[in-house]
C-alpha cells in the first residue's frame, strides 16, 4: 500500500502542485486536503495518515502549532515560502522543509526520505511488503499523464531536462532527470551504464566489448566511468 498522504495548505496552487507531482510516485497516495489548521484536526480524528505536506503561514492557526497540539504525529514534510522557520520545523523532527516553489527531484527526495523513516517505524514484515518495487509508473507526457508498466521499459535517456523512456518500438518523453529514475527504479533490474543512459537488465541481449546491445537490436555505449556496471549483468 502507498503512503497515505494529506495536504494542508491555505493556497489551492499548492494543493494543485504536491497532486500533481504524486502522481509520478508510485508509492504515495494523496487521500485528503485541508485549507486549514483547524480543518485537518477533524480531518485526522477521522481518517488514518501516514504522511502530512503541511504549510506554515496559516490563518487562526499556524502549521508548527498544530503540530504542538498534535499528540499522535504522522511523518510530515513543510512545505514553505519561509525559510526562516527551518530550524524549528527539524526541532519538532520534521522529515524534510521544502521552501517554494520546489521542482520535482527535490520532492521525490523529500518523499523518498519520508518513506525511509516509515519503513523504520514499521514490523519488519509490513517493511517488506512496503519495499517492493513500483510495477507502473505514472508518466507525465504532452500534458497527461501515462500509465506504463515497468517491464515494458527497454532503457532510459537523458534528454536535457527531459528523459526519454524507450520502449521495443517508440518512446515517452517526460519533464524529469535521470537521477530522480535511478532513485525511483529496482536497482537490480535498471542498471545506470552511462550518465545519460539507464538500462533495463531484463532487455539486454549481450554485452560485448563496451558495448550494451537490447533485444529490440539498439546498441548502447558504456561511459569510461561505469565499467564496474558490467558485474550487475552476471
């Protein structure tokens, strides 16, 4: 099961912006919004959480007072326009400060970071289950978003500030880094060979000299700097 996740914010766009980004994040789950402080208190009598994207600058009631008032606190990352209250957002063992507006990658870090410490708190067999890797991603793509089973990626490309996901026959471009995949991604199976290129160790055909060749006849070069990625084939 994802995380479940609830936004309390008084600004719809950064209501808007967290939905948008958790799409892309197979393992997190946004299942109630609040505008309010006084809002969420109801709200989280009522219904089970596991993480909060909470803001600071609130009416009636600020985000680190309610967490003060809080006596069972979910795992929380702020979300802020207000750098100065950094410090003592991480003296009440806050996971993560984002200071808006972020960017995706240092979502999907924040995110990452709070799953972490959830698999940490939980039985050792709930961590198990909560450690498997996503079988689908959720892929944004000329304004919409894809769902793409994981299997069916031969390897990934960087692209700039984009990343092609290459299928048998096509691919999907998407707004997102190299590096925020690699994090994402089994790494058994997706096995970094380049600085631009990612490769999905169930499509390789053969390795021959530096040289990684897929099943779909594509030929990729291994960077000087990730020989020792020809051990993870074996």
């Amino acid at each position: 099961m994802p995380l479940q996740a609830l936004i309390i914010d008084d600004e719809p766009l950064a209501h808007e912006v967290i939905s948008l980004y958790a799409r892309d994040i197979p393992f997190l789950q946004i299942t109630g919004h609040c505008y309010q402080a006084t809002e969420a208190l109801e709200y989280l009598s009522k219904h089970h959480i596991d993480l909060l994207f909470l803001d600071i600058q609130m009416p009636r009631i600020k985000g680190l007072d309610l967490l003060k008032i809080l006596k069972k606190k979910p795992l929380v990352i702020i979300t802020s326009a207000y750098g100065e209250f950094a410090l003592e957002s991480f003296e009440l063992d806050v996971c993560d400060y984002l200071l808006k507006p972020f960017a995706f990658e240092r979502f999907l870090k924040a995110v990452n970071k709070a799953m972490e410490q959830y698999r940490l708190q939980q039985p050792a067999e709930v961590a198990v289950e909560k450690s498997t890797a996503p079988d689908q991603l959720f892929i944004k793509t000329d304004k919409r978003f894809v769902q793409l089973e994981v299997k069916e990626i031969f390897y990934l490309e960087s692209a700039g500030n984009y990343v092609k996901l290459w299928l048998k026959d096509a691919f999907l471009l998407t707004p997102r880094t190299l590096t925020s995949f690699e994090e994402q991604l089994p790494a058994g199976d997706f096995i970094r060979i380049h600085k631009s290129f990612i490769v999905n160790k169930l499509h390789v055909n053969y390795l021959e000299g530096n040289m990684v060749v897929l099943k779909n006849g594509k030929t990729l070069l291994v960077g000087k700097n990730y020989k020792n990625a020809f051990k993870l084939f074996t």
